[in-house]
C-alpha cells in the first residue's frame, strides 16, 4: 500500500521527509480539540521548533520509522519515501506504507476498522468493505487561534492569516 501527498517545498514537513525519507500519517479525529490544534503544526516557525509541542500534542515513538506518531490520533500509518516529485512549488511524495497502527477498540472483531470510533477528519479512497465510509471533512465552527509572537516565526512569514477563512 502506498500513500502520496503535495507540500509546499519550503514547509518544514518537506523538508524533514527529504531528509529521513520517511514520515508518518496521523489519522486526525473529527473532533474539535484536535481541529483546533492540528493547524498549529502548520504555522512556520523557525526552524528547529518542536511544532507538537506549541500545538499540544504527545509524540509517540513509531514502530518501524523515525519521525513519531501523535499518541491524539487513533490510527497511523508508518511510511518510507518511494518516490518524489517537484514542480513550481510544490512536492508530491509518496511512501510505501510500513507500519500501521490503531488504538485499542477501533477495530472490530473481524479486524475491520470502526469508523466511528477513529473518526477520520479527512478520508481518501474509495469503497471499505460493502459501503462508502463517512467522511468527517467539514471543519466545525470552533474559533481557532494561535496566541504566538512573531519572534517563533521565519521572518516574513504571514502566519496569523494562516488559517483565516475570509468571512
């Protein structure tokens, strides 16, 4: 199984997986606490800070990679970069999925995955089993913020509209 995504080519996520060649996808549950604190890792902050911890978030040793998992997320996907892509500004990579990990109790006892209980904030495939799964995608209407300073971030960095939705 293999898993691809697009970045920015200067976000620190791009960088890192060029570096290791390996990354970990953290299934984010559709839950508000999480919506509200995933966005943080986003922001661009300097480099060498630890975007987990200023979101709030525990990381976890992976199983078979080096970056960690989030101990928030229920499921995780363990993966190394297959191969990479880069155009205008942008990379696409995609990894062989390694390992894979779900908590305690969102599997059934069949070994199929319930899905109401991980909740996925995004879902990208097509049929699981005899149905389509729910996808949680819409963001609830929580008030995100950073109460950060300019100092945590790259200089020239507009990180306060980062997430402004323009309403």
């Amino acid at each position: 199984m293999y898993i691809a995504f697009t970045c920015s080519a200067d976000k620190d996520t791009t960088n890192n997986v060029l570096a290791t060649g390996e990354f970990v996808v953290n299934v984010v549950p559709f839950e508000q606490a999480m919506l509200d604190k995933v966005p943080v890792c986003g922001l661009p902050f300097k480099p060498g800070v630890n975007e987990l911890d200023k979101a709030g978030l525990t990381a976890i040793p992976a199983r078979v990679v080096r970056p960690p998992r989030i101990a928030e997320c229920r499921a995780h996907f363990e993966c190394k970069v297959e191969w990479t892509r880069a155009w205008l500004y942008r990379v696409m990579i995609c990894g062989r999925v390694e390992a894979v990990s779900i908590d305690d109790g969102c599997m059934d006892a069949d070994g199929f995955i319930v899905w109401d209980k991980v909740k996925p904030a995004h879902y990208c495939g097509m049929r699981y089993r005899d149905r389509f799964v729910p996808a949680y995608d819409k963001p609830t209407r929580g008030l995100w913020r950073y109460d950060g300073h300019d100092d945590e971030f790259r200089a020239g960095e507009n990180w306060r509209d980062a997430y402004r939705s323009g309403e």
